[in-house]
C-alpha cells in the first residue's frame, strides 16, 4: 500500500442496525473515502475492523496513517431497547427505597392510557435495593453521618445475587456527594469488581427521580458498553498503534474512551446525533448556518433544528419509556421512512401511512422480496421520482410492475386512479414529516423560513424538495453523501465534556462574583477528560450554561454564556436573556424575580481541520450529466424530465426540475418550478424558480 509519510487521515464509523459506514477523510486535500458493509449485532467491532480493512484495501492507504477513529455506536441504545443490561444493585438514603417505583406521575397513551399501561420491570429492581442511613440537606450539610456497619451488613446480603453492576444514589447528594464516594469505597470492597455509578458523579443535579433513574441506566449500560467500547479499542490499537479512539455522545460532542466507558448513558442517542452534526459541518463549507435537518430512513425520519450554526439541544434524552436527565440533540423521531405501508380502514375509507413498516424484509413491493404491501417507496416509483431502469441504484432491481400493483389496491379502495393514489400516499408521509419539522420549529418560536433544509439519509433527498414547499425553508440542501453523512458528522465533530451543579438561588440571594467562582470550578473539573487526551486549555472553547426559572415556577430554560458575556454583565444579561427565550416560546415574560436552578460548564476541543472536497468548476449546462429521460406524474398532470447521474455533475451546474438525479446511495427528485445549483463543494441547492 502506498501513502506519504506527511499524510494522515481522520475516520469516522456509524453503526447502524443493518449497516456499518465508514466514511476516511484525507486530512491535508480534504478528500473522502467511503464504505458500506454489514454490520454485526453479536459484536460490532467486527463491522467496524471489516469496514477498515476494505477501505484501506480499495484505496490502497496505509492503516497506521489514520490518526483518529470517531465512532457513532447505537450500542447503549439497543442494550435499554432490547432489556439486555446488567443486573444492577442500588444504594438509596433510608426513607426512598422506594424512589423508582413510585417515580413520575406520568403514564404514556393519553386518556385512559392508565387503564392498559404495563410498568415494564425496573432496571435496579425493589429486591436488589437497600437503604443507607444517613442524611444530608439541601445545601449540602450532614444532618445524620453515614452509617458505615449497618450499610456493610445490608451489601453483605446482596453478595451472590447475580449482581452485575452498582448504583448509589443518595437524597441531597448534588449539594455534597462525600456520603456517595464512601459508599462507593464500601461497595468496592464487599463486593469487589463489580463498576458504581455515583449520582453526584454522573448528574450532580436535584430532583431525586430523575437523578436515580440516569444514575442506574448508566449502570445499566455500563458493562456491555463498557466491554464493547475496551474491545474496539485494543483492535483498532493493534491495527493502527497510538489511534485516538473518540466514541459520539448525544449532545452531537465527543467523548474519549475513558469518559465514554464510565459515563455511558450520555451516549443513548449517539446515532442520530451524528446525522445532525455531518449537515452541520457540510452546510457550513456552503456558507449556511441556520438549517433544518431531514433524514429519512426506511422506517423513521429524524428532524432537528441548528441555529447560527449551534444543533438546539435539550437536557433530557428519551429511549422508548426511559428518559434521563442527559443532554441530547433535540431530534424528533416520526415513524415515516420509504418503508411505511399505505392502507385504507374500511370504517373510515381514508387513506392512512404508517407507521407500520414494510421493514428490509420482505421490503417494497418494487424491491422484488416477495412484499405485497404499498409502501411509500412503492409510491415513489409508481410516480416515476424513483427510476426503475437505472443502474446506479447498486445491484437492487426495481420492479415497476409490482409497485403498481400494490399501489392498485390502496387506488381501488379509494375510487382512484393508480397515479393518483400514489400522490395520496406521497403527500400524506410528507405531511407527516412536515408535522415533525413543526415540532423543532414553529412550536419552539421559529420561523422556518429564516432556514435551510438538509434532506439525507436513504429516502430524503426524494423528499426534500417537497418539504422545502410546506416548510417554506430555501435553498433544500442535498450533500454530496447523503447516505453517509453520519459517519461524515462522526469523523468532524469536537470533543466535549461538561460538569454541573445545582445552585438553587433567587437572584437577589447571590452574587455575580459567586456564580462566576462556581462556574470557573465546574470548568476545572470539565477540562479534565479532554486534558487527558492531550488537548492544551489554549485549544478549548467554554461554554457557560445557567438553569432559570422564575421563582414559584417549575419549568427551566438553559441560558448560554461565555466567561467574557458573564464578567462584562453578569446575571443581568442572564435575566434578559432568560425573559426574551421565555417571550420566544410562550409569547409572554412574568413580572416576577428570576431563580438559579444549576450551572453548568461545557468544554469544547478544538474544531476539526478538515476541507471540503472541492468540485471541479463547469457553466450552467449540465446536459454530459443526463443519461435517461422519464415521465414523472405531479399535480394530477405527468411531465417529462431527464435522469442525470450524480458523479457527472460539476460545481456550476444548473438541474432544471423537473429532474431525478441518481447516485449509489440515494436518488434526488427536483420538482416542477425549481432549480438544483450544484455548488463548490458538490451539495445540490434547490430553489424555486420564482
């Protein structure tokens, strides 16, 4: 294998259910490398080292060139979703064993959801839960001084149950976690070898569910994560010797290897985080800040809002009926994807898509699978946005006759005609997509036309020129991978790391100068983990966070800050701030003292120096890029338009609609009354011609 002693490379690896993609970034030209293999559930570090060594072999390059590993892994996830955890033992203050059963008044499905509502079995269960007798107060002083021979007795009664992992968790613990790091110390030494998760350590915030319920999914995760994440290190070691091996968290940062085994429920939502940060990074080469984001899968699509050129987060993270109190892009899941399945109720005799799934198999009816059902994709087709007779869809034959078909069914059952219901079913997922972009959005007090849209993922650039219209948000951004742009937000992203701590003050009771010396110790503590990884404090950015509420209220608002904004104006800028975000999402400001709930310090790494690839520049004409022509049906009238094959097209050119372009990993459909623009750096931009 060839490569240049000066050359290094950058990877970033998502795994995904079906598949692994791994996209290597060159990072002196900015050129990019991809590829696609199976992935596999039993271990997916095989995946991954699979993927690297086709990679390296096809490109011919140098294994030990590449530098960093960035790694997006839905491990933790599929560990709360498949209830597969460890056993886990929890420690509580005397008085709340019971703190997870009794938990939130909250029960999912609406009114009379109550009535069928089954209470999955708790991840720390009642029978492996004892209780610590001591007591500390709100501010943080010892009322009642740990019991350490009572607690050995009750640990000593958990020996031999098959205890997997550890919890301690202790009422108060936010405002001094001394009583927690003994325990600790105690339950290391009864029962040796097994990992504890302190709440002071992994959420040093108040409300004692929440702060429970994280603290034991972080135990629950911990060992299969723990596991997988020391082995994929030493592989990717072995391979490449002295590779940084950097794993995604939620909130769209980084985490180093330690930081990530020890604290892993802040990586539950690190797969779509990474679809969010790579439209980050590849708008932003196109001079784009404020973005929506649209990735469309088979059976789901996940939208999120960036704002001048910062992802909204949220302080929360949801997998299925878990949510912790971890940060989190605020992405927003709708089950709507290629796959979802058209049907008419007889009751009703109106048309209805998803969220039931055609899944990969049997799949489409168009894929030739031995699927019968309509599906979106099946839609697409019938209405000529996806080709049947290209091949640059891969080796996947499409079937047109079969789509219709199905389609026929859902036409039949209607009074329609086969096109016409294939428009139904497409504006109806549309709609329901649309409904999800609203949710991040105009329900937040944006505007979406103040924004770009990014459509990728397998089936959204076929809809995003469809979206732009309802959401009214131009250019529709479509990058040059859509299909791997996960692993493109893997291999740019920062590393990151925060620390917290529960301040509960009205503003009169502090003091500017106090809040800042609470704030300058938490980003102490937060610059560890990314000094550890050789990163010098010169090279961090950090990012203030001040949780506030008016006082009386129990809803919060995170306000961010920099050292600078806090030293020039203090928490007179916070409480402005805190009353224009209040104003912004529900139109109105109280006249009433603003409270301190908790501060936070987030430290950011350096960003990626990595260059957009640059296209080769050409005029306007596009023409040596079609290769087909077509009839697509739109409107309730059919309209001819050419087929253009993506690698052909060159910065400058210009895709009247109505088009499809094809590509490996996606197909783009560019409608009736618009333009795609193909910029430097090889994003289509669309706009309508008006």
């Amino acid at each position: 294998m060839s490569s240049s002693s000066t050359v290094s490379y950058r990877l970033g690896v998502d795994v995904g259910g079906t598949f692994t993609d791994l996209l290597l970034i060159n990072e002196t030209t900015g050129e990019t490398y991809s590829a696609k293999v199976p992935s596999t559930p039993a271990d997916s570090s095989i995946g991954v080292l699979n993927g690297i060594n086709k990679l390296c072999e096809q490109n011919r390059i140098d294994p030990t060139r590449i530098t960093h590993v960035m790694h997006g892994t839905t491990v933790a996830t599929n560990t709360v979703l498949e209830g597969k955890g460890a056993r886990v033992g929890l420690v509580t203050t005397k008085g709340y064993r019971q703190v997870l059963q009794i938990a939130r008044s909250y029960v999912p499905g609406g009114l009379g959801g109550w009535v069928i509502y089954n209470k999955k079995p708790l991840m720390a269960p009642l029978e492996l839960t004892i209780e610590a007798d001591e007591r500390v107060d709100a501010r943080g002083q010892v009322i009642k001084a740990l019991d350490e021979a009572a607690l050995r007795e009750q640990l000593a009664t958990l020996r031999g149950q098959g205890i997997e992992a550890m919890t301690v968790s202790l009422i108060h613990a936010y405002a001094n976690g001394a009583h927690e790091r003994r325990v600790r110390e105690i339950c290391e030494e009864i029962l040796p070898g097994l990992p504890v998760s302190i709440s002071s350590e992994v959420i040093p915030e108040m409300y004692e569910y929440e702060r429970t319920e994280t603290t034991v999914v972080n135990s629950y995760v911990r060992p299969i994560v723990g596991r997988y994440i020391k082995n994929l290190h030493a592989e990717v070691d072995r391979k490449m010797p002295g590779v940084k091996l950097h794993v995604l968290r939620s909130d769209g940062g980084l985490a180093a290897v330690e930081a990530a085994q020890n604290n892993p429920v802040a990586l539950l939502m690190s797969g779509p985080a990474g679809g969010v940060t790579g439209a980050q990074w590849i708008a932003k080469q196109s001079g784009f800040g404020n973005l929506l984001t649209f990735d469309m899968g088979g059976t789901s699509t996940d939208v999120a809002l960036i704002e001048k050129g910062v992802a909204q987060t949220r302080r929360e993270t949801r997998v299925s009926d878990v949510t912790v109190r971890a940060p989190s892009i605020d992405v927003r899941t709708v089950g709507a994807g290629g796959g979802s399945i058209a049907y008419v109720p007889d009751l009703t005799k109106a048309l209805r898509v998803g969220p039931q799934s055609a899944g990969a198999v049997p799949g489409p009816a168009a894929y030739c699978k031995g699927g019968e059902k309509p599906t979106v994709t099946d839609a697409n087709v019938v209405l000529g946005y996806l080709p049947a007779n290209s091949k640059l869809g891969g080796d996947m034959k499409i079937d047109r006759t079969l789509a219709e078909k199905a389609v026929k069914t859902v036409a039949d059952a209607l009074g329609k005609t086969v096109k016409e219901a294939a428009e139904g079913i497409i504006n109806i997922v549309n709609e329901n997509m649309f409904g999800a972009l609203r949710l991040v959005s105009i329900e937040q007090g944006h505007d979406p036309r103040d924004f770009a849209l990014v459509g990728f993922g397998g089936a959204g650039p076929l809809h995003a020129n469809a979206l732009g219209r309802l959401t009214g948000s131009w250019p529709v951004i479509i990058p040059p991978g859509p299909g791997v742009l996960c692993a493109y937000g893997d291999a740019t992203t920062r590393l990151r790391d925060e620390a917290s701590r529960t301040f509960v003050r009205r503003f009169h009771e502090t003091s500017d100068a106090e809040v800042l010396a609470i704030l300058d110790e938490l980003t102490v503590a937060a610059r560890r983990s990314l000094v550890a990884e050789g990163v010098a404090d010169a090279d961090q950015t950090v990012i203030y966070q001040v949780d506030v509420r008016y006082h009386g209220q129990g809803m919060r608002l995170s306000v961010d800050v920099t050292h600078e904004q806090f030293a020039a104006s203090g928490l007179a800028a916070v409480a402005r701030r805190f009353d224009e975000m209040h104003t912004q999402l529900y139109t109105f400001a109280l006249d009433a003292e603003q409270e301190l709930v908790s501060l936070r310090a987030i430290v950011l790494g350096p960003e990626t120096v990595v260059k957009a690839e640059q296209l080769a520049k050409a005029g306007p004409d596009a023409k040596a890029a079609v290769i087909d022509e077509t009839t697509i049906y739109f409107e309730g009238a059919d309209h001819a338009a050419f087929v253009y094959d993506r690698t052909k097209l060159l910065a400058g050119h210009r895709v009247p609609g109505p088009a499809v372009v094809c590509q490996m990993d996606t197909t783009t459909l560019i409608l009736p009354g618009h333009t795609g623009e193909v910029d430097p750096v090889g994003n289509i931009l669309i706009r309508p011609n008006a």
